[in-house]
C-alpha cells in the first residue's frame, strides 16, 4: 500500500496463476492521490515482487471502460491478450500480460 499525505492512497495483490506466470489484482488508487504517479509505484513493486517469486510474467484484467487503468497499464509495457480463465467470454474485459 502506498501512502499520499499521511492516508493510505492505493493497493495491489499479487495472485498466482500458473507456475510461470502471477495475476494482478486489486489495483486501486484513491481518487484524492491520482495523478501523482502512484498507481506507477505500485505496479513496479508487484512486478518487482513477482520476479523475486521467480515469476517470468504478470497478466490482468481491466473492464473496458477503465480508461486511466488501460493507459496506465499501455504505458507500462502490458500487451493485450486474448481474455483468459473467468474472463474468457466477458464482452467487458481487457487483459494484459507483461513479461518480467
């Protein structure tokens, strides 16, 4: 969790999903810190934390109309990929992958 201003300001999980391979899930920045690249820190420091576990990739899902969340994983060097697992049919999602 980072902290903007002394109040928690976002989060993010890691999941496994496959021997090579971690999900991320739960990011979220407060709507008061965006802007301020924090979103930013915490991706780097899953993927960080993905290759520590020997993870060679991290892949998510976003919905379609998450507009920030898709530039910010663009920007991040995250490719789309065709919908994986439960998100496989759902015409709302977008997933990406990252090789670490």
């Amino acid at each position: 969790m980072e902290e903007h201003r002394g109040q928690p300001a976002g989060c993010g999980a890691l999941k496994y999903y496959d021997a090579d391979c971690a999900e991320i899930k739960r990011m979220f920045t407060q709507a008061m810190a965006r802007g301020n690249g924090i979103a930013t820190i915490i991706l780097k420091e899953l993927e960080d934390w993905a290759k520590e576990l020997n993870y060679k990739a991290c892949i998510l899902e976003t919905g379609t109309r998450q507009i920030d969340a898709i530039a910010l994983y663009k920007k991040n060097e995250y490719q789309i990929i065709p919908n994986y697992g439960q998100y496989t049919n759902v015409e709302n999602s977008l997933c990406f992958k990252k090789m670490l």
